[in-house]
C-alpha cells in the first residue's frame, strides 16, 4: 500500500509538473532557437523559480491565491506578458547558425526571465496546493508529508525539462534548413503563448474569476 501511494503521487506531479506548459514548452522553444547547452542558464532559472514556488505553496500562498481571486488574475497577466516577451525573442530570432545569434543582437533568455515564468505561474502554485492536500502518503504527516509531496514534484520537474531542452534540440536538427528552423520556432513560440491562455481558461472555468 506504502509503494502504491508513492507511485500515485509521482504520477499526479507528473501529470501537473511534467506535461506541456509555459516553461517546458519555452524550454523546448530555446532548445530548438540556441542549443541544449545554451539554454542551461534559462533552465537554471526556470528550476530556481519553481523551488521558490514549492516552498510559497507549502507556507500557504497558493491558499491566498484561491482567496483572493484578483491575485490569481494578476499574476496570470503578468505570466501572458513575459511568456510573449520570451516567446518573441525566440520567434524572432533568424534562422542562421546558432554561433551567428549573439553577434546577430539576439540575447537568449537569461535565469531571471526563467525564475519569472514560473514564479508568476498561477498553475504552478495550484499544482503543489493539489500535491500537498491530495497525494501526501499516509505514512507521512505534518512537514514531512508536505516535503515528500514537494519534492517529487521537483524532482518530476527536474528531469522532464531536461527532456523538453533535448527534444527541442533534435527537433532543430531535424528541421535544420533556415526556412523548417524559423517554422519550428514560430509553432514552439505559438504553443508557449497557447500553454498560458489554456491555464487562463482552465482557471477561468473553474470560477476563480467570478470575484476578482
């Protein structure tokens, strides 16, 4: 039964963590634009911010997001706005070889734009609230059960966006002729932009807005 509920809760921080969102998708997006290794100091930050993330939901921020409805949308409009921002960069950078990018003006996302993306995620913060109140194991109480719960999250989280920069890279070298490279990364950009309107409408449906 104990192995069983681990399982369960690896599982749900997979499916919220580690599916398709703003930051794996713009994880993907900057593989693709600037290489695996290039996006290593975006992905640092992308890490960064969820940690803080974790630690805010465990101390009771996602609680006053769902309490205060107009915080939710503030922080989602802060999300739409960055995400365009970085999913332009991306989008516009030209399609020459990733060596010619810096010298060509284009600057690659940096820690601080990743460390924003997810902490102003409200999907985020919703994400470990649900770990915390629905899949801690029973054999594990108080602020232990919440770091277990935390933690896979993270740990999901940390290997899944591995994934996502390695898949955007191979896609890259897939379609590696100047007119598929600038057609990949418009579509990546495209989906960064429609991961953050589907968490807006996923929010938007569960009623949060109707007080805000």
């Amino acid at each position: 039964m104990a192995m069983e509920e681990f399982v369960i809760l690896f599982m749900a921080a997979f499916a919220m963590l580690g599916s398709p969102g703003p930051a794996p998708i713009a994880l993907a997006a900057s593989g693709a634009a600037w290489g695996y290794r290039a996006t290593l100091p975006f992905y640092a930050g992308i890490m960064a911010g969820l940690f803080a993330a974790m630690l805010l939901s465990a101390f009771g921020f996602a609680a006053l997001i769902a309490a205060v409805p107009a915080a939710a949308v503030l922080l989602l409009a802060l999300s739409l706005c960055y995400v365009l921002y970085i999913a332009w960069g991306i989008a516009s950078a030209p399609p020459i070889e990733r060596s010619q990018l810096q010298a060509a003006g284009k600057r690659r996302p940096r820690p601080v734009d990743g460390f924003i993306i997810n902490i102003v995620n409200p999907k985020v913060y919703a994400a470990f609230a649900t770990l915390y109140a629905s899949f801690v194991p029973a054999q594990l109480e108080g602020r232990t059960g919440i770091a277990a719960a935390g933690l896979a999250g993270f740990a999901i989280a940390l290997v899944m966006n591995n994934v996502w920069m390695l898949a955007g890279e191979g896609l890259a070298r897939l379609f590696s002729s100047p007119r598929q490279n600038r057609i990949l990364r418009l579509v990546l950009a495209g989906l960064m932009v429609l991961a953050v309107l589907l968490a807006v409408y996923k929010l938007w449906a569960t009623g949060l807005f109707a007080n805000a």
